[in-house]
C-alpha cells in the first residue's frame, strides 16, 4: 500500500514538474492544475475517420454535394430545350440562373443563426427539405415565372449546405484532401447531370421537366441520410462548443475581416466562372462550334469531369505548394487553356482544352476555405466561411445571367472573353487581396515546409519566408 502511494506521488511530481507549478497540496489543487495544459499545447484536431459516427457524417455530406452538383450543372443540359419549351429569348431564360440569388443571399444571412438556433441537425434538414420542395414543383412544369421563383428555393438549400459542410469539413485534420473529395463528390454530380438530362432529351424524347423526377429520388435520399447523420447536433450542442461571446459577435466580428470579404468576392467570381463556363458551353458549342446536340451535351459533362478530377488529384498537391501559391498557380493555368479554347476554332480542340480548364478550376473552392480556417482564430470558422461560401455561391447566379443578357444582343460566342476576364480577376483579387498565410503552419512538417521555400524562391522569391 505504502509502494502504491509512493508511485502515485511521484507520477504526480512529474506532472506538476511538466506543467510548470508546484507540487500540488490538496485535491482540489490537483484538479484545478490538471486541466491547464502545457505551454505550446495545441488541440488535436477531429479526424474524419475516429468514429462510425463521422464517417457517416462524412458521406452524408459527400451526397449531399453530389445532388448539389447536379443541381447546378442541369441547367446547361437544360437551357436549350427550356427556351424553346416556354418561347422565351436568351435574356429570360437566364432568369432561371439568377433566381437562386435570393436564396444564396439569404442563406448567407441566416447561416450563423441557423447553427446557433437549430444547429447541424437543423441544416441537414431545412437544406435537403428546400431541395425536394423545388424539384417537386420544377417537375410539374408550371408557369414560368413560378418556375424562376421556385428556383429561389433551390438556391437556398444549396447556400446552407455549402457553408455548413465546408465550415465543419475544413476543420478536422487534413482538410485540404477531404475538402478536395467532398467537392468531387460535388463534380460527380455536375458531370452526371447534364450525362442523364441529355440522354433523356435527346435519346428518349422526354420532357426538359422529366429529369427532375430523378432530382426528386435524389433530394429524398439526401434528406434521409443528412438528417440521420446530423441528428445529435443540436443547436445546444452548437453553442456548447463556443463561449457566449463568441457566439454572439462571430458574425459581425467575421464581416470586419479582410480574410471574410476576399474570400467572398473571390468565391462569387469563380463559382461565377464554374457555372456560367459549365452552364452555356452546351449552347456555345452548338451554335458556334456547330456542334450536334447531343455531342455538344457531352463537352459539359467532360467540364465537370475535369473539375472532379482536378479537386480529387490537385488536393493533394495543394498543401504541399501552400494554398497562397497553388491558387495563383492553377488560375494561370486555366487561363492558358481557356485561351486556348477561344482562339482554336476546332470542336475537337475546344473539347479538350474546356476539359483542361475544369481541371485547373477544380481545386479553388477547398483551397480557399483551408486558406481561411489558417488565417482566422476557430470561433470565427463557421461564420466567415459560411458567409463566403453562401455569398460567393450567388456567383452561380449573377455572372450566368449577364453571359445569357449580353449574349442576347451580341450572340453567345461572348462567352469566351467574359470567363478569361474573370479569370483575370479572380487571379488579382487572391494575389494582392488575400492575406498571406503564416509559416507556423509549415513548421509541423519539415518536408512540406521545404518544398514551399524551394518553389516560392522560384516563383515568388519576395515572399519566400513567409509562404
């Protein structure tokens, strides 16, 4: 007994030596000093795979992209068939792109309240739930106005779910591959969409409003998996993670950040670019490349499919160059190939290089929320990165419709210098904008820290140490 209490006493010496104080006197010192942790502690982070419960979570969210995807991609597939099947011209017919706006706006408002009132489980309900009330109504094709109202809806359930995922996937460890994932997932379902709209178009003699009925299966499925996976996330359990203060001033704190508003700017235009390149290529390649309808529905899905492929691959390239560079790299690359496509009036060509041009885009939203996470302190994460995600997904709506408005008058080959334009902005906007993102992260790992210095003195030998 007295060998026992002699070990204890020393274990708990050790302790108090490592902590830095005294040897504790009492219980109740004991228990006050164990829970100050080491100088230079940090938190582990919450692995995506440490639980049963996470790795539905996980797939879940994955789904939830892939109906998301889908959702935005079909209108490329659809803009055709949807201008001839309610007799209107390219500038009304852009309405339905613009439409979700409102909703995108509102989720950006609502996201931070949503988390505190109602919490994840609140988000995987209100989203996949405004998801299937659209497609329900979209499928019994009603008059077009209440069509390109009903497609506010949409638009919401696509702004909460973005921000939710996004903030909670960008915060467990290795973010950079698991967000390249989860927005491949969101590639699989833009590649498949336009695949399935054309074919029942083209090949079956269906309706526009037919591939909706596959939307609806789609929503139901995500509604049911989301709402299981987030059950036990309340809003309770939401503000139980957070001090009072920073729940009440996260919003209003994230949106006096230069990081919030860059990030939001930058996302508007390149989601912009993702579904006005992926959302009138169709039409372009038909009218311009004098393509046939179901070869031109095709070069859309080889877009997406770019775009999942770069996400999945490129993600593991990302952390290794750091997002600050890796970023400026990809645009400059996908501004070479949308040149490309532009300039060689050939359908074989323009084929390829939109291809390409996916691949580049893929990786830029999951960079830029892991550039976020790095740059602001974690109870300003769901916040800040809801807020872009949500504001920047209004891209979505706003630069499609000005490509459809503009190509009214001037014909859709404007397509091409309007993308390489915004292109060229978002390439400003991220390297003279964005913050730098500090070396302490890079310090965990020496290798990675290595390659950064060797490829930044290359490339940006004014920033070397700081990458």
């Amino acid at each position: 007994m007295s060998r026992t209490a002699q070990v204890d006493s020393l274990q708990l010496e050790d302790v108090s030596n490592y902590l830095g104080t005294q040897t504790p006197s009492n219980h109740s010192a004991i228990s006050s000093t164990e829970t100050v942790p080491p100088e230079g502690a940090v938190s582990a982070l919450e692995r995506w795979n440490q639980s049963k419960t996470n790795i539905f979570k996980i797939i879940s969210t994955f789904f939830g992209f892939v109906v998301m995807g889908a959702n935005d991609a079909a209108y490329g597939a659809l803009i055709p068939y949807l201008g001839t099947y309610y007799k209107v011209s390219y500038t009304v017919v852009s309405l339905v792109f613009l439409s979700p706006f409102a909703g995108y706006v509102a989720a950006a408002a609502l996201n931070n309240t949503l988390h505190k009132t109602l919490g994840q489980r609140g988000v995987a309900i209100l989203g996949p739930g405004s998801h299937l009330v659209a497609y329900i109504v979209i499928s019994l094709h009603p008059p077009y106005p209440v069509l390109v109202i009903v497609f506010i809806l949409a638009g919401f359930g696509n702004g909460i779910l973005d921000a939710a995922w996004n903030a909670w996937i960008g915060n467990l460890a290795n973010p950079n591959e698991i967000l390249g994932f989860l927005h491949g997932f969101y590639g699989v379902g833009a590649t498949i969409a336009p695949l399935i709209a054309t074919t029942m178009i083209t090949r079956r003699g269906l309706q526009w409003y037919s591939f909706y009925y596959v939307m609806i299966g789609a929503a139901a499925l995500e509604l049911l998996t989301s709402t299981v996976a987030f059950w036990k996330e309340s809003g309770t359990r939401f503000r139980m993670s957070l001090s009072d203060e920073t729940i009440r001033g996260a919003t209003r704190a994230a949106l006096k950040t230069r990081v919030a508003w860059v990030s939001a700017f930058f996302l508007l235009v390149y989601v912009g670019i993702e579904v006005a390149l992926g959302g009138w290529v169709v039409t372009f390649m038909i009218e311009v490349r004098n393509g046939a309808e179901f070869e031109s529905g095709l070069i859309a899905t080889g877009f997406w499919l770019g775009i999942t492929v770069g996400r999945v691959v490129l993600g593991f390239v990302t952390p290794r160059l750091g997002e600050n560079l890796s970023i400026i790299l990809y645009l400059a690359s996908a501004m070479g190939m949308q040149l490309l496509f532009w300039l060689v009036p050939s359908f074989t060509v323009s084929s390829i290089a939109v291809g390409f041009v996916g691949f580049c885009l893929g990786p830029l939203f999951p960079a830029v929320v892991v550039a976020t996470t790095k740059l602001l302190p974690p109870h300003l994460h769901v916040a800040t990165i809801g807020f872009a995600a949500a504001f920047g997904g209004g891209g979505a709506c706003i630069l499609p419709f000005a490509v459809g408005a503009i190509a009214q008058a001037a014909g859709v080959r404007v397509l091409q210098p309007i993308i390489l334009s915004m292109l060229a902005v978002a390439l400003f906007l991220w390297a003279f904008g964005m913050p730098r993102i500090s070396g302490e992260e890079s310090k965990k790992d020496g290798k990675i820290a290595k390659t950064k210095q060797v490829v930044s003195r290359y490339f940006h030998g004014c920033f070397t140490a700081r990458l």
